[in-house]
C-alpha cells in the first residue's frame, strides 16, 4: 500500500516537472485597435443636445469592446457647441469634448501609431 502511494507521488512529481519544462508561455497579443467613433457637433441647440443624449443612451448598453470612446468636434467658433459637448461629457464618460483642430491632431498621431 505504501508503495503504491510512493509510487503514485513520483509520477506526479514527474508529470508536473515534465509539464513544467515543457510548457510554453502565451503568444504576444496582437496589438488591437482602440474602438473609438467621431462626431461632429455643429451647433448647442435643443436638437443637437436630444440627439446627444439620445445617441448616449444607445451606447450606454453597449460593450466596451464595442465602442471605448466617442470624439465630440465642435468648431472653434461655437461657445454654445463646445459648452455643450463639455457638460454632455461630464454625463457620459464615454464622451470626450475636442475642437475641431485638436481632433485633427489626435487623429493624424493615432493614424502614424497604426499605419507604422
């Protein structure tokens, strides 16, 4: 009976050593594209904040692997836009508020990133 026992603890033994040299780690994940969805705020009227909202409600049930991050672009010119797109991204996390100027440089820094 002891011997069985003994017997049984080696190969135990050896099987974890074997599978311990053996084994291999995981491949490197692949570099994913970060999900993220652009939108053009023209003006801070009532439709443009019902759309807003509307359009977070929708995102609000979706996965994050979905859709991360929304860029709401307002023009330079337009304080009722931009104040919009401010207090709409306090609601949402979701939202990130960026000028139109500041939009085109995060978008031509990400394209360098994913092209090279």
């Amino acid at each position: 009976m002891l011997l069985t026992v003994l017997i049984f603890l080696l190969l135990i033994a050896g099987c974890l050593t074997a599978f311990a040299c053996f084994a291999r780690s995981l491949p490197e994940p692949e570099q994913k594209l970060i999900p993220f969805a652009v939108l053009p705020v023209p003006d801070g009227t009532p439709s443009t904040r019902a759309f807003l909202e509307f359009y977070a409600s929708q995102i609000a049930w979706m996965d994050s692997e979905i859709l991360t991050t929304v860029l709401l672009i307002y023009p330079e010119n337009q304080n009722q836009a931009e104040s919009l797109c401010i207090e709409i991204s306090r609601q949402y996390d979701f939202f990130t508020p960026v000028s139109l100027s500041q939009a085109q440089k995060i978008l031509a820094d990400r394209l360098k990133k994913e092209i090279f």
